[in-house]
C-alpha cells in the first residue's frame, strides 16, 4: 500500500505538506468509522485506503463493522431504495428488525471514540451513545435523498438530529435538515492497484483470463449486480449498438454482504443475455488489479444507472483517460460535464447513440477521455478527500480544544 509520500508526484509535496499540518492539530483525538460492510461497494473501498492514510499521517483512526442478519440487511436495502427515490413499502415488522439489530450492535460496540464517523443509515441507531459519552459524532450519507420517501426518511430523521454535523457528497444530494453539513465529494486512490498503471501485457493477461478478445471494441460497465445499476438497460443498449458497430460488452461486478438482491438480479442478467458470445457476464471476487485492466482494455465505460449516489466507477473511467457515457443522475453530473469529461444520457436509446458517437470517432473520444482525467487529477484523489475530513473534523472543536504544535 502506498505511502503518503508517494503521491508528492502527483498532487505535489505542498499537498502532502498541508495534510500532516492538519493532523498534528488533532493530536490527541481519535477517530471511529463505522459502516456495514468491510468488502464491495464504494464506502468500504474508501475507508480500506482512507483509514491506514489517518494513521500514517498521525490522526489514530479505527474502523468497525456492525453485523446483521439477512432479515435487517433485507430491510436496509429496501431503506437504500426508498433514500434514492424508489417507491418501497417498510412494514412494522421490518423497522422493528432494523432498530432491534441496531440496538444489539449499540450495545455490542462502544463508540467511546471522540469522533464516531457514522456511514449510511445501517449503523445509524448507534447514536443512541452519544449523550453517555458527550463525544462528537458525523453522519455521512453516500446516497441522494433528495427525493427520498418521506416514511422513510423520518424515522431516520429523529437520529440524524442527534448528530452533531452530517456529509453529503454534492448540494444536490442533501435536504433541509436542522443539523450542520458539510459536502465532501468521494474519490478515488490512484495509486491503489484499481487506479495504477498497468503494462499492456498485464492487460492482455487478465483479458486472456476472461476468453475477452481484444480484436474489437469493447463496452463495459463495472458495478455490483443491483437494479439501481440497470444492468438489463446496458445489454439493451448494447444490442442497438451492434447492429452498426462489431463490439462487445462486459458486465463485471460482485455482490456485497449488505446486498441480498444482488443473486436474483445476476441471474436475471445471464437469462437476458443467453446466447450472445460478445456479452460477457463477470461475477468477479475482489479483484482491484482485474477490474483496472477491464477499464483500461475498454474503448468504451458505461454506467447507465437509474439512481446513483456518487458513482465511483465513473471517477475510475475518468482517471484511466476513457470516454464514459453515464445517466445524468446523482453524483455523476458532479462528474461529468456533458461532451466536455463525457456523456450523459436519459435512456437506453439515448446511451446507444452516445456509445455509437465514441466508437465512431476515436480523436474525439481521446479528447474527452484526457478531460476528464485532469478533472479528476483535479477535484476527486483521495489526497483532497482526506484534507477534507481533517478540516470537518476540526470543525466539530472549539480553537481551545484544539493542540496546536
């Protein structure tokens, strides 16, 4: 795993600089994460790189995980769904089941930290803690809730009130809410074997793997199998795309422990695709240096989500210098600025004709592949990420409570 230093040649040693002069402003106070899964999905990728980054640069930084059944992680998808929009019915019984669950891990794990750093509604009942402790405590949210269901979001609502400050990753992902904010886009780590670079042997070897040749184009999207993704929508797309272009398409993705549905919605996919040899359907483990060669072999990364938090992949594409056509949902319109870092689209027809557009003009799709590279260079490394979350932290103080050095 890199060091800090390591990426002076990238973002430059002030940077880097600048980071360990706001750690040493919290000497002697500790952080705790705490979300719900340690593997797949973008919350845990972050925290696998942001919480040793914490430590190296002195701020002493922990990470936990709050457990569950299939029952409570049957009902915090369906809360994800309703965050983002989708019309979800919650039962009694099923809120029961999510705050008993949350209750048994309050009790379990002690947030005895001076900051708890609360990630996503799952563990959120854990902030039933925080008058005992008189410690300060963050609620970040990952997902949109702009249009969130109402019956949903109220219940939650009564615990977000007892933060002391919540994250939303964009202005358009937040609501009214009588607590303060703070917005802090995610990001990515580019020297993380996902974002590195890769000799173009080391492409062909992975590509080898999966029998995906590299003779013609090659469209990929790269998600967990979820609804939300609309992985169906992609081979949809990808089907009127082929009858102009010879390409093919690679769906690749895992499922996550807090992720129930993503089985049924992998199965749906292969039953959509049957019989055709150009799409290749990848349950893939955690693989960071197979899903980087994927991207980066790829003439072509799509992500047609039909509800979207921040949209990491995205972030991915974009640094790897590839043309990305994506919804223009959630965080990816913070992303991408239509026809300049890529394109957005509003259906399947709409992304078939953008995919043709890129496959068809290849200087344009390096113009906007070098675009957006720079944008995320700019706006979306990790290095920005962890300066934000030390300033957020130090907010949460009084000058007085603060050591200066």
């Amino acid at each position: 795993m890199a060091k800090i230093e390591e990426y002076e040649t990238i973002v430059g040693k002030g940077v880097v600089h600048e980071l360990r002069l706001l750690a040493e402003r919290l000497q002697g106070k500790s952080v705790q994460h705490v979300n719900s899964t340690a593997v797949g999905g973008g919350v845990a990728e972050i925290l696998n790189r942001m919480v040793p980054l914490l430590r190296e640069i002195g701020v002493d930084t922990r990470w936990d995980v709050i457990k569950g059944g299939e029952q409570f992680f049957q009902v915090t998808k369906k809360i994800h769904n309703a965050l983002h929009g989708v019309e979800e019915d919650i039962t009694p019984e099923q809120w029961d089941i999510f705050w008993e669950t949350g209750k048994r891990n309050s009790e379990e794990l002690p947030c005895a930290a001076d900051i708890v750093f609360i990630h996503d509604p799952q563990p959120i009942a854990l902030v039933n803690q925080k008058e005992a402790r008189r410690n300060k405590w963050l609620w970040r949210c990952h997902v949109d809730i702009s249009r969130s269901q109402s019956a949903v979001f109220e219940p939650l609502l009564d615990r977000v009130k007892q933060f002391d400050a919540a994250v939303f990753s964009a202005p358009a992902f937040a609501k009214r809410i009588p607590v303060r904010q703070f917005l802090i886009a995610p990001s990515l780590d580019p020297l993380s074997d996902k974002n590195k670079e890769l000799r173009a042997n080391e492409v062909e070897e992975v590509l080898g793997k999966y029998g995906i040749t590299s003779e013609k184009p090659i469209i990929t999207q790269v998600s967990r199998f979820d609804r939300l993704k609309d992985p169906v929508g992609v081979i949809e797309a990808f089907r009127k795309v082929k009858r102009h272009v010879d390409c093919q398409l690679v769906l690749a993705g895992g499922s996550a422990s807090d992720d129930p549905e993503s089985v049924e919605v992998l199965e749906q996919v292969k039953q959509f695709s049957e019989g055709d040899r150009d799409i290749h359907i990848l349950l893939m483990p955690q693989n960071d240096i197979h899903i980087n060669a994927l991207q980066r072999a790829s003439a072509v990364i799509v992500q047609k989500s039909l509800r979207e938090g921040f949209g990491l992949t995205v972030t991915e594409a974009l640094w790897k210098g590839k043309p990305v056509v994506a919804s223009a949902v959630g965080g990816i319109t913070v992303q991408i600025k239509h026809k300049y870092h890529g394109l957005l689209c509003h259906s399947v027809d709409g992304a078939a004709l953008a995919i043709r557009q890129v496959l068809q003009n290849p200087e344009y799709a390096n113009w906007l592949g070098g675009n957006g590279r720079e944008h995320v260079r700019r706006n979306f490394l990790v290095t920005r990420h962890l300066r934000d979350y030390l300033l957020a932290f130090l907010s949460l103080y009084k000058a007085e409570d603060i050591i200066y050095l």
